[in-house]
C-alpha cells in the first residue's frame, strides 16, 4: 500500500510539472501572438480572390484590402486565382502560412455550397479558416433575355414547366453564386434545365443577350446596365426587401416563392491557425473601414447590403457559415448537383 502511494505521489508531481509545463508554453505562445499583433502587417499581405477580376466578389476584396492598406499602413495585394467555382484559390488560402500574410475572400459558393457540390472539396469551410468579418450581402436578380415570354415570377415559373426541356440556363462555374441562386430557383419550382457552364458572370450575360440563354440568377450588379437599357428582363430580387437598385422590380417573397432566398455573402477569411490578436487586427480595421461614408457609398453602387455592426465580426461571421452550409447542404444535394 505504501509503494502504491508514492507510485501515485510521484505520478501527481510528474502531472503536476507537465501542466506547468503546458501553461508555460501556452503563456509563452500567447506572448509570441501578442507581440506578431503589435508589430502586424510587418511585410505585404496577399489577399486571394478566387475568382477572375471584375465581378462583384473581386470589387469586394479590393475594396477590402484597401481598408486593410489604409488602417494598417501595409501594402494588401489582391491576387485572382479562378477555377472551380471558387474553390481552387480557396484551397490555396486554406494551405497557406497561417501567419496573416494570407488572406481570402469568400462567398456563399465557396464557404457555404461548396461542400455539397464538390465531393473532394480538399478543405473544410468551418474548420479550415479563421473569419474575419462580414463585408456585405449582395441579392441576386434572375435576369432572363429580352423576349422570353414572362414579364414576372409567376409568369417565369408557369411557362419554365410547361417548357423544361427547351430551357437553358447560364452560370458562371458549378459552386459559383449564379450557380446555386438558380439552383435554389430550380429546386423550389421542381425543374431541371439544361445548365449552360460559363468561365464569369460576363460572358453568361452576354450570351443572354445574344439569346443563347434563356436566364440566370446573379448580384444585381452584373444584370442592372442591361436591365436598364431594356436588352434584358429583371424578374425578381431573390431577397426579402427589394433593391434600391431597381426598386421596380419585386422580390420572390412579394411574388409567393420564398423558397428563392438567394442574397450571397462576401466576407474575409484566414487560414485557420492564424493568431488571433492577428485576426480581431484585422476584424477592428475592417469594421472601421465599414463606417466610412465612402466606403458604403462603393457598396451601395454595387448593390449591397452592409451589415450591421454586431454582425460583422469573427464570431457572428463564423455562425453565418454554419448555418449557410446546413442550410444548403441538403437542397443541393437534392438537386443532384455536381
């Protein structure tokens, strides 16, 4: 019994100095974090959009990285990387030096849908980044070609069943947000058109107006210039509250089909790993950034939504993406999207 104790005795000094052992290293890693915060950005930041340049989530990242530039003294240089639906730059991001030297920007396609449509997606949107902040929310228009025989929602879904089989619809990449707005749509009416893969959001707008496609679902901003020189049609916001942008136009709400709720998400986000006095840096920067009139003033031209304050950071953007994925998750999978 008495070799017993001191085998126990010796067994609690020995857990005794490893857990002073571990809150040692975690006060000395704490420390390292704090002090990478303070002298942070100490080199140029990358900030990866997954996407070609000139769509709406590469205005936003720009305009992000010149919040960042400009509150942070730094140079943030954005960096496309395109391909599969968003996905490959994201990957990337996911995989880089989580020092905050590497940033992305995200959206619903590629931190909320993707997982659902790409089995081999290489990255976990929950688990694999740090979010930063909430940037904006974009509402997509379904936009259809100048003559198609529908002048409203109602109209739109009576003649896409009656004529299912002739129907084309465009988007600009699986996993992209033209991609799954109109999927949504799709699933909510009970068809499936023939889907018409694009490189970007232009080229699908050009081929609407070239009559080569019937429709599709994108942020207000790519439709809106054809929208209103009158060589394409605006037939919903697929949001509950309409666009200032064409404040005409109804939304799917006001039209009966709720189920088309299709307002895009475009945030910043960090590899996961990166400290987080790095990240709540970054998280005061942008929301300050938020708060200029001029910065809300490229947003609103845009046809954004700015979040409120107690939505925008780390934690409130982290709940957004849970709830996104399990949102969709099962609708896209029930569209056998692939």
């Amino acid at each position: 019994r008495k070799t017993r104790t001191k085998k126990s005795a010796g067994h609690d000094r020995e857990w005794t100095m490893k857990g002073k052992w571990a809150a040692a290293a975690l006060l000395a890693l704490a420390a390292v974090n704090a002090a990478q915060a303070q002298t942070y950005p100490s080199r140029q930041v990358t900030v990866i959009v997954p996407f070609a340049a000139g769509g709406p989530a590469d205005i936003s990242g720009r305009i992000a990285a010149d919040i960042f530039q400009r509150h942070l003294g730094q140079q943030f240089v954005v960096e496309n990387v395109g391909g599969a639906g968003g996905t490959t730059g994201s990957l990337r991001a996911a995989r880089a030096t989580a020092d905050g030297t590497t940033l992305v920007m995200g959206h619903m396609g590629t931190h909320a849908a993707a997982p659902a449509l790409y089995p081999n997606l290489g990255y976990d949107p929950e688990k694999d980044f740090e979010p930063i902040g909430l940037i904006a929310v974009q509402p997509e228009l379904l936009a259809v070609r100048k003559d198609f025989p529908a002048s409203n929602l109602k109209e739109f879904v009576a003649y896409a069943k009656a004529n299912e089989s002739k129907l084309n619809m465009g988007h600009a990449g699986v996993g992209s947000v033209s991609y799954v707005g109109c999927l949504l749509l799709n699933s909510a009416i009970g068809i499936k058109p023939t889907l018409v893969p694009f490189t970007g959001t232009a080229p699908v707008m050009n081929a609407i107006l070239a009559g080569n496609v019937d429709y599709d679902c994108d942020p207000v901003l790519g439709p809106l210039p054809h929208v209103r020189a009158g060589t394409a049609k605006a037939l919903a916001i697929a949001h509950k509250k309409r666009s200032p942008m064409l404040p005409d136009v109804p939304t799917s709400y006001e039209q009966g089909l709720p189920q088309f709720d299709c307002a895009p998400f475009y945030a910043m986000f960090a590899p996961k790993g990166t400290p987080q006095p790095i990240v709540d840096k970054l998280a005061e920067a942008l929301n300050k950034g938020l708060e200029e009139e001029a910065v809300q003033k490229r947003l609103y031209d845009l046809g954004a939504e700015i979040a409120e304050p107690n939505q925008r950071g780390p934690k409130a953007l982290g709940e957004l993406v849970r709830s996104e994925v399990a949102r969709l998750t099962p609708i896209l999978k029930a569209a056998s999207a692939k």
